[in-house]
C-alpha cells in the first residue's frame, strides 16, 4: 500500500512540475514575442508628412487649414490642459485622394483595404525632367527606364513619383506655378504629374495598389479633365498628394505605411505617411 502511495505522489508530482514548467516555458515565450514586438523597428524610419499649419498648400479653391486655440491654461486644480479645434478640406496638405473622389462607385476613405496602404514601395525620380519642364507628365517610358535599372515593379507596390517639387513646400508660387486664388489659381497652376496612360499601365500592367507624388495633383497643373484620377479610380487605385521627403529614399528597399484619417463617406483625407527603409 505504501509503495501504491509513494507511485501516486510520484506521478501527481509530475504532473505538478510538468504543468509548471509549461507555465513558465509558455511565460517565458510570451516574455519574448511581448520583448520581440517591443523592440526598435529595424531599418531607417522616414517621415513622407508635412506639418500641417497656417502654411499648408491646398488647392487655389480652398480656404486651407485653421488651428483655433480653446485651453491651454493651468487649471484651477493645478493641472496643466490644451485643446484645439481644426478645421480643413479633405484635400490639401499631405493626404490622401480615395477612388471616390472621381468616381461615384469608388471607395470612400472609410472602404480603402489597409493592404493597399501598406506594403513594399519604389520611387521613380524624374526631377531632371521636371526641372526644365513644370508641366512634365511621367510616362510608361519613365517606368520601363526605372525597370531597365532596378527590375520589374513588383506586383502590389506603392508607387512613389518624385519630380523634385517637394523642394519648393510650402512656398506657393514656386511649388503650384501661383499664388493667386480661386478659378484664376487654377487656370495658372503649373506642377508635374502623371500622364493618363502611364496611370493605366501601371495598374493594368503591373498591378500596383497605390501611387502617390510630392505636387499638388496626381494630374499635372494644366489639366482639366483630371484623366490620371479617374483611370486610377475607376480601377480602384487610390493617390497619395503633397508626399515629403521623396528625396530621402532609394529607388526600391523600402515599406511605406500611409494612414489617412478614417472619414466615414469621405472622398479624400489627412494622410500621416511613413517609410521603412531596409539596412
């Protein structure tokens, strides 16, 4: 009997020390993928954003962007508080356009899967050509040059067009070709874009998810019937405008996160864009 004893404690003994060492085995893994999820990103982070403030660039059109103070006061329990209120169109400054901007049936901001913001990303640099020609309109040959150098572009990419005028933020005569305002603004804006059939190449081609440029307009300043949207649109292809800091990125290596305020039905919206780019 106490040997039948003795076997029972040993094996409830066992039990006890296996079920504890699988406590701290499964605490300790959490311990590491909780450490491994909290280290330092790896790689160089870039920030595609500009602030947005008084200066902001939006459309000729628009009214811009209004920061209005409401606290920012010690309170009378001794306690520091701030709060603001802003208000802006949907399009200006760093942000996002959705499909539905030019096209009824297309995706609202709201709908836009996050796998088409985030993901592998390349820059295609066309500044020496945008330097002797404001109106210049990046083209199929641009891409297949770029393609010559670095390889094909890879399927889901974000595309990044770099025409160098994000040097020129926020000064509004250099950056948009103008300063002036309203109907007349636009009539005289001149800035880079993307040609309508390059837009159509490179979604049906190569199956890009998102493209996005450092001006004011996926179309360059003289359009006027804003072909590059709608072909991107009605394809389900949103454009990111107004990208900072193209300039800081290689043609390809890198991930861009774009996320733009989640405005329920809205057709565009402040975008807070980054890049990771690989060691």
């Amino acid at each position: 009997m106490k040997r039948l004893l003795w076997t029972t404690a040993l094996a409830v003994h066992c039990v006890v020390t296996s079920s504890a060492t699988a406590l701290v085995t499964s605490s300790a893994t959490a311990l590491v993928t909780s450490t491994a999820v909290a280290a330092p990103l790896a790689g160089r982070i870039v920030d595609l954003t500009h602030a947005f403030d008084a200066d902001t660039v939006y459309w000729p059109t628009e009214s811009g962007f209004t920061l209005t103070k409401e606290h920012g006061e010690v309170t009378d329990k001794g306690y520091y508080y701030a709060s603001n209120a802003f208000a802006a169109p949907e399009h200006g400054g760093t942000h996002l356009d959705a499909p539905h901007h030019f096209w009824e049936k297309g995706a609202t901001v709201d709908a836009i899967p996050l796998e088409q913001l985030i993901g592998p990303a390349i820059v295609v640099d066309v500044s020496e050509q945008a330097r002797t020609n404001r109106d210049y309109q990046v083209s199929v040959d641009d891409f297949v040059a770029w393609e010559h150098r670095h390889g094909l572009i890879p399927k889901g990419a974000i595309v990044l067009l770099r025409t160098g005028f994000g040097a020129y933020w926020p000064d509004r005569r250099r950056y948009l070709g103008t300063d002036e305002r309203g109907a007349a603004g636009v009539a005289n804006l001149h800035f880079p874009g993307l040609l309508p059939h390059a837009a159509v190449w490179l979604v049906d081609t190569r199956k890009i998810h998102a493209v996005g440029l450092d001006t004011a307009s996926i179309d360059y300043g003289q359009s006027t019937l804003y072909e590059s949207h709608v072909a991107l649109f009605q394809r389900g292809v949103p454009a990111f405008e107004n990208v900072a800091n193209l300039d800081r990125l290689p043609a390809k290596g890198f991930t861009v996160i774009a996320l733009p305020m989640k405005i329920a039905g809205g057709s565009g919206g402040p975008l807070r864009i980054v890049a990771l780019v690989d060691h």
